[in-house]
C-alpha cells in the first residue's frame, strides 16, 4: 500500500545490544546465592547402573548436594519427564537414570555445588558402577529379530508405527517404477547457545529462566513435572542463541535442576557445554525406502514410501517425525494419485533424536526430489520437465493432498521459472557439456528442488497493544523469538496500522508472567500467527482511538480520519490531536487504551519454492564445491525482505550443510565418532557462497497479513537441489546416486564403482518388521506431531 512500512526494507532493532555484547541469555543472568549444577554422563551407549557412589563427592569442597536417579525418585516421587510429544509412554525419560543408561551422554548423577568449578571437580569424583548390556546404534539393526531391546515391556524397538489399512498397489498399471533407499543422515543442531536453565524458588512457586522457543509450553512441563499449579511457575526466555526446534519444551535436565533447586531452597543455574550439546542435542535420522510408478509419458501413477526414523534411546519426539510431518508432507507439490506410507519409530543407543529446523519436511522433501531426478534419468526427461509434467495446477487450490492436508494457494511453477532464469540454467548446461567433452577433471553438476511445506498450523495466539499516556506503545505476542525479528516485524506492523513511530514501540515477549498464553516459535509460526495477532490488537486500538478522538473533536467517529499519526476531521482543516495528546486523554477519561486479543487461524499455510544449485565436483579426488545457489521461496506477503533474506541465508547454509558435510556418527558400540568440531564438519565462512535469494508472493487467504512461514523453506529446498547437482555433475560416469551428506569419500567411491562397472545398488527390501505392523484401526500411531 502507498506510504506503508509494509514490504519495505527496515533495520532490525534488536540487532544493537546483540553486536555490543549487551545481550541478556540466560548464563548472564545473576542471582545472589545461586549455585551450580554439572552433570556425571554415562560412557557407556548401553548398562545396567549397579552402583552409584557419592560420597567422596559429598564430602569435596563447596558441595551442597548430590543427586542420584534413585536418590532424586526418591525425593519428588517416580514422575517421568513430561515430554513435548509422548510417543510411547513406555519409553520415556526420568530427571537422571535409574538402573540403566541407553546412550553414551545418559545423565547419571548431578552435582550441585556453591560454583561451577566446584562442581566440575566433584562430579570427577562420582564413581559408577556399570554392567555393559548389548548394544544396537543402527536403526534398522534395532528392527532385526534377536536385536537388543531398549524397553523389554515394550517387547520390540518400535516405539510407533503407523501403516495404511489399504493395502492396494500404488504402482500398478505403471509404465516405469523406479526404487531408492535413502538415507537422511542424523546431524547435530549445533545452536550458538546450548541448553541452559536458571531456577529461583519462591515461596510461592518457581521462576524459571531457561533458553527455550516456548515459554508457556515450559512452564506447563514443569508444572506438571513438579505437580504445582501453572500460575506458580513463571518462565522468562530472555535472548535465545538459536534454536532450530532442538529446545522445545524442556529436557530431563532442566527437569533435574528444577528438582535440585526446590531441594535446597536457593537458585541453581545449568548451562550446557559444547560437548554436552553435541552428544544430546540431535535431528533428522531417517533411513526411506521409496518407489514411483509413472507412465511412458513421465506422469505419476503411484508412490509407495516406507520409513524408519531413529528415536535415538527414549521414544521422543524424533522418530515420531516420520510418522507425523513426513507423512504428511510427502506428497510434496506434486499430483500423486495414490500413495502408500508406512513408517515406524525405532529406539537405539543413541542419543535421542529430535527436531530441527523443519522437523521432518526436509526428510519428505529430500526423498521427493531425489527420486523425482531418479525417474527423470529413467525417462529421459529433462529434471524441470518431469516436474512440471505433474506439478499441481494453480486452479486446483484449495487442494486436498492424498495425506488428508489442504494446500492453501500456490503456483508451483513460478518460483521454478523464476529460479531457472535467474541461474540461467541453459548456459550453465552448456558449459557442463564443454567440460564432458573436453574431459575435464572438474565436472559441472546443475541441480534442482521444489518444495511446498506446512506451516503455522493453524489455532489461536495472543497478541496485545497498550498505548501508553505519553503516546508510546508496548506490543505483545504469545510467539517467542530466538534471532528472526519478532521486533522489528511486529512494531512495523504497529507503526504501519497506527502511525505510531517505531522507536516509541516496546516490544514484550517470553515471560510467562506479562504475555498471558503462547504457542511460542516452532513450524515457522511467528509472522503469520503472532504476527496476526498483534496487527488484531492494533486493528481494535485504532478502533478505540477513533472513538477517542470523535470525543475529543466532537464529531462522528465516521469523519475521523487517522494520517500518519495525526487524528482529524475528514474536511475541516486546522483540527487534530496526535497520539500522545490523545492516549493522556485516553487515560484520563477512559482509564487507559488497549487491547488484549487472540487471533484465530483456521489451518496451516503452505509455502512453495524452488531452488538450483551449480556444484564442481572434482572426479580425482570427489571434492564438491558449491559454485551457485539460487533459492526462490514464496512465503505468501513478504513483510521486510531483510527479515526475509536473513532466514532464506540461513536456511540455505544449513540445508547445503547437510547436503555436503555434516553427520554425526556411532560406531556398532554406540560410541560417538563425531562429538566434537574436530571430528563433525561444520561449515565455517570460508565454506559457504554469496547466496541469490529471491521471492515470489503469493498471499494466503488464511490471515489478514497474507503471510505464510519462512523459518524453514530455505532448508527444505536448498539440500535436495545440493544432492541432485552433485549426482547430475557424475550422471554421464554411470553415477546415479550419492547417498546423503556426499562427501568426497562417498562421491569418489561412487566414481570408482561406476567406472569399475560393478554398478550401484540402489536398491534394497525393506526390514522385515514392515511386514509385521498393525493396520488400521490397530496401528499405535501417535497423535500428529507438529512442530
């Protein structure tokens, strides 16, 4: 609109104190009197705990308890942590171990001392006893008959399944079927800032500050964990390092010190090392068996999809994802006209697996577009051309995927034309031909992805406005940033509606005890939904200072006119009050003027997107260099594109990241190989490239703003382009696949294969437990997992 903040560029202000070292996370935070919390950690992937012995380490200097997974039941009694998703109840986590461990960084015992030096000397003299039980890290090992398990009164590895009851041929009267086992490696979320808590108690509660995306979700968990009332727990996220779904809700940890806190009476701080983080702190982890049927012509007749996601030891959230927004979204922005999915959720000795950023729409994105270029090679169809040959069409929205989720609008072909031209893909294949020809030992891989996603999920969140007497403003919203802006995006929305100028807006979020209710931050929700909500509570503002301000200039609130600040009579020149004339007024005669709201949104939005990578890959040596990256993403309205761009770059790094470098990896012992920076490549500056990020806009209907997510788009489309550049770069030696991260080790063996004519094996029968799961109405699928 003319003159609006809306659309434009606009400076984040948050971004000041955090350049100058003013931030407050919760490790600045300083109480007196507050003591410190280390954890003892299990070596072992797998053992019964015979024997825990603290008493050398009660006696050491500074210490003030130690606790035990036996000692603290005994304390607050056999309560389970209460987990953001439960998705066995069988298989869940207490604060600390009891009788056994299930992976190498397993809490054993707390040591809480007067400081964290204390406390680190003491824990080293913890002396545990430990009986070493089998061991099975593989998550398809875990299904085999005879595989240890982790919980005998659940009598298998399989925490959850689900399996369609119709069990006809999704790829019957197909032309071609083409087949792929895929895997999507388990990587490490690696926030800036682990885990860390701060608990105060009260005498008539608990305050808790703790690094987390949803205050309000905390603070339910550690009421029911402690069994006091909700409105005696207040919880405060200040700045949060980073996120990406890896601190949702809260962890066995938080829940040991919150336990160790009310022992003592006093506060008791945690902050997790980088060593602990890179052991416990975990996503992705899917092995996917999939087959597409399509005709002679190159359309889709079926898909048939099976997969094993990896709960890591205790049945939590992670491996529920295969069976909740992998499903959900694995039709992708495609017209499939049947499909089949089965999966289950398998425990292991690792550690347990969780969400990030995406939270298993990368994974079903990932397997999609793999196989789409798959197909595309079997039929000799140019990658864009077999898309396009079944992408949704744009007249069929609103749509009704074969999964039972509704699509809200797209056009799955813009950003693709849109993303073809701006990395000219013509002249990019005609260089990879030159450099075929010429045999060049550099090659030229051209990779594509479109991607349509779940977002915002639909529901209600707070929002709130108060003009204050002097006429500046304090916003609020029940979402709870960690880096993507919610300050800057929700006072332009203000500033826009009211003409109250940015730099007199306040914004309030992440304290349990001013923001009335939140679903915090997760599935890419925080414009759309908390977003909504504030732009709600203006709407209502403006409504009630138009009535002020009818009063105030004694006309009908229907001839009051609001421009840039200023209220007036719409014709009479020389009349208006400004906002801070009129919110005194406000507060003299009406007591204030505001409004607390809660904005509804009636399902998830859908953002869309495609993406073309150009890699070098060196055939000598299997070294993929990333050359270009163009994202196109269509989140519905754009607010401020340097929002916008932000999360598009960093999607992007992550998503090429898990394309090209990291994993995390066990041995058979359920020892971990990659714990450290030393061992797990993550990408530094010097690893990544100017990234060309761009958008289309394609509104939603579902809210006022038009907007659709855009936290996670760049990471669903960035890392399926990424892979199938670097298969397309070695499809003229034979290569047909490069299974994920595609390292120069992996990338030069399919090389070598290829050229010694053995062939790759693309392809194998899924584990047997497949065969074996309920249908129907027995199926033990939880409830959606959404995230």
């Amino acid at each position: 609109m003319p003159g609006s903040l809306l659309g434009n560029i606009v400076p984040r202000v948050e971004d000041p104190d955090l350049v100058r070292g003013l931030g407050t996370f919760v490790d600045n935070q300083r109480i007196d009197g507050t003591a410190h919390a280390v954890f003892v950690r299990s070596p072992f992937a797998h053992a019964r705990i015979t024997a825990v012995d603290t008493a050398e380490a009660g006696r050491a200097p500074g210490v003030l308890a130690v606790h035990t997974g036996a000692s603290l039941r005994e304390a607050i009694g056999d309560r389970p942590v209460p987990a953001f998703a439960e998705v066995n109840p069988a298989a869940l986590r207490r604060a600390l171990a009891v009788d056994r461990v299930r992976f190498v960084g397993d809490p054993v015992a707390m040591v809480v001392a007067e400081t964290r030096a204390q406390a680190v000397d003491a824990a080293e003299l913890v002396d545990v006893d430990y009986d070493e039980l089998p061991v099975v890290a593989d998550m398809e090992a875990a299904l085999a008959d005879g595989a240890p398990l982790q919980f005998e009164e659940i009598g298998s590895n399989v925490a959850a399944s689900r399996a369609d009851g119709d069990r006809t041929d999704p790829l019957a009267g197909a032309d071609h079927v083409v087949r792929l086992r895929l895997e999507n490696q388990r990587i490490a979320t690696a926030p800036i800032e682990g885990h860390a808590i701060l608990v105060e108690p009260r005498q008539d509660g608990l305050t808790v500050w703790v690094a987390t995306q949803q205050p309000h979700m905390a603070r339910n968990l550690i009421a029911r964990f402690t069994g006091l009332e909700q409105d005696r727990v207040r919880v405060i996220a200040p700045h949060v390092g980073g996120a990406f779904g890896g601190k949702a809700g809260i962890i066995p940890d938080h829940a040991a010190v919150v336990a160790a806190a009310r022992q003592l009476g006093r506060p008791v701080k945690w902050t997790e090392t980088r060593s602990e983080a890179m052991l416990s702190m975990h996503g992705r982890g899917q092995v996917q068996y999939a087959e597409l049927g399509l005709t002679a012509e190159g359309r889709m007749v079926g898909l048939r999809v099976r997969v094993v996601g990896d709960c890591g030891a205790y049945a939590g959230f992670g491996g529920a994802l295969a069976l909740g927004p992998t499903y959900m979204m694995i039709q992708g922005p495609y017209d499939v006209p049947e499909i089949r999915y089965d999966a289950i959720a398998a425990l292991t000795n690792t550690a347990p697996v969780g969400a990030f950023r995406g939270a298993g729409r990368p994974e079903a994105a990932a397997l999609l577009e793999r196989l789409i270029d798959l197909a595309a090679d079997e039929l000799d169809l140019a990658p864009e051309e077999i898309r396009r040959r079944n992408l949704i069409a744009p007249d069929a929205f609103p749509f009704v995927t074969r999964t039972g989720v509704t699509y809200d609008v797209a056009d799955f072909d813009l950003p693709l034309r849109e993303a073809l031209r701006i990395a000219d893909v013509d002249a990019a294949r005609a260089e990879q031909q030159r450099r075929r020809d010429a045999g060049d030992v550099k090659q030229l891989g051209i990779g594509l992805a479109v991607y349509v996603e779940i977002t915002g999920f639909g529901g209600s969140e707070f929002g709130s406005l108060h003009v204050h007497a002097d006429g500046t403003a304090t916003a609020m919203a029940g979402t709870s940033g960690h880096g993507q802006g919610h300050a800057t995006s929700f006072s332009m929305i203000v500033a826009d509606r009211l003409g109250i100028p940015m730099e007199d807006i306040t914004y309030v979020q992440s304290d349990t005890a001013l923001v009335r209710s939140g679903g915090g931050t997760g599935g890419s929700r925080s414009l759309q939904m908390g977003g909504n909500a504030v732009g709600q509570a203006a709407d209502e503002v403006r409504v009630k200072a138009l009535d002020v301000a009818s009063r105030m200039l004694e006309a009908d609130p229907a001839d009051i006119v609001l421009d840039d600040g200023t209220f007036s009579v719409r014709g009479v020149s020389g009349t208006g009050v400004g906002w801070r004339e009129l919110a005194a007024w406000a507060h003299e005669h009406d007591g204030g003027l505001g409004s607390d709201t809660d904005f509804t949104q009636d399902g998830a939005t859908f953002p869309f997107g495609a993406h073309v990578s150009i890699v070098e890959v060196d055939t000598d040596t299997g070294l993929v260099t990333p050359l270009r990256h163009v994202a196109v993403d269509d989140c519905g309205r754009v607010l401020n594109p340097l929002v916008v761009a932000g999360q598009q770059h960093g999607g992007a790094v992550q998503g090429i990241s898990q394309a090209l470098w990291e994993q995390f990896v066990y041995d058979e012992a359920g020892t971990p190989l990659t714990s450290t920076f030393a061992d797990y490549a993550m990408p530094t500056t010097a690893d990544t490239i100017n990234l060309e990020v761009s958008n289309t806009e394609t509104p939603t209907p579902l809210n006022p703003l038009g907007a659709k997510g855009i936290g996670e788009s760049a990471t669903i489309g960035s890392t399926p382009a990424v892979q199938n550049a670097v298969v397309d770069a070695l499809s003229h030696l034979g290569v047909r696949h490069v299974d994920l991260p595609c390292t120069p080790e992996r990338v030069w063996r399919a090389i070598r294969d290829a050229a010694s004519g053995t062939g790759q094996a693309l392809w194998r029968e899924p584990p047997a437990a497949f065969g074996r799961l309920p249908r129907g109405d027995d199926a033990t699928t939880p409830d959606t997992v959404e995230i």
